[in-house]
C-alpha cells in the first residue's frame, strides 16, 4: 500500500505530537509484556509507537495505511552518564519532539532545540523511504544522550 510522502510527513506531525511527545497523551494498552504504548488515528491511516526501557531504551513505530503495514522506524538509545537522571536527561526531550520544523525528516525532531542549559540535535540521512539518524541531548555542554535510528517504506 503506497502512502505519499507528504501525507505521510503530515500523519507523522500530528501523530507525534498526539503520542509520546505529548505528556498528556494517554498511553495504549500494552501489546507485549513491560512495553510502552502509543496509539493514533486519522482517516486510513494508524500509528503504533512501542518501546521497552528508560535509561537504556529500544522501539519501533509503525504507519498502517488501509490497514497495511506502509511505514516503520526502530530505535535504541541510552543515558550515557550513570550520574545524570532520566528527568535531566529527557526534560528537553518532549518539548524538542514537540517543535514545529520543516527543515528535516519529520521523524524525531528538529535539526537543534535549546532549553535553558540543554540542548538536543538531530541528524538523518535519507528520504522517508531509506533513512537512518541519531540525536544527541547535551547538558551544560557535555553529551548525555545518543539514540539511534533507522526506517522507512514497508512493501
């Protein structure tokens, strides 16, 4: 089932900030044992984040268009300094999830967010078809935090 790649990007927009990046958002009944679920849909289309962890993390999301699997991305990340907390690692993380941008994939978040002594960068390679990325969270100026991703069309 093919999706275009501007109706995809604009699912993606409002499913992310509907989801996890949201903190109201209510989380899914869980589909495997000890994950965590997001559920969102519009129109023919479905997206279902689930990930595992908090510190040390891994997940996948997936886009059903017409109730085919179109479009997936999985993910693994970690807090790199075992004295930094997972509220000083991710207090940014929501709020850059959350921005508004145009000038990069519409998965994760922007090129660059900055909030207050924290700063967040992203960087993907590809289209939404064949992509890979990784962002990093910094605090006070020093890397805490990597994840790593990868994803795209499912035919």
């Amino acid at each position: 089932m093919e999706i275009s790649d501007k109706e995809l990007t604009d699912f993606l927009n409002a499913a992310n900030k509907a989801t996890y990046a949201n903190k109201e958002a209510p989380k899914s009944a869980s589909l495997r044992p000890s994950s965590e679920d997001y559920h969102f849909e519009q129109n023919d289309l479905v997206y279902h984040d689930t990930y595992f962890g908090a510190r040390d993390f891994i997940g996948e999301e997936i886009v059903y268009k017409a109730g085919k699997p179109a479009w997936g991305m999985n993910y693994y990340g970690h807090i790199l300094k075992s004295e930094v907390s997972t509220k000083d690692a991710y207090t940014i993380l929501r709020p850059a999830l959350m921005q508004e941008y145009d000038d990069i994939l519409p998965v994760r978040g922007p090129k660059e967010y900055v909030l207050e002594n924290s700063r967040y960068t992203n960087k993907v390679e590809g289209t939404l078809d064949r992509f890979s990325g990784e962002e990093n969270i910094y605090l006070d100026g020093e890397l805490i935090y990597r994840c790593w991703y990868h994803g795209g069309s499912i035919e």
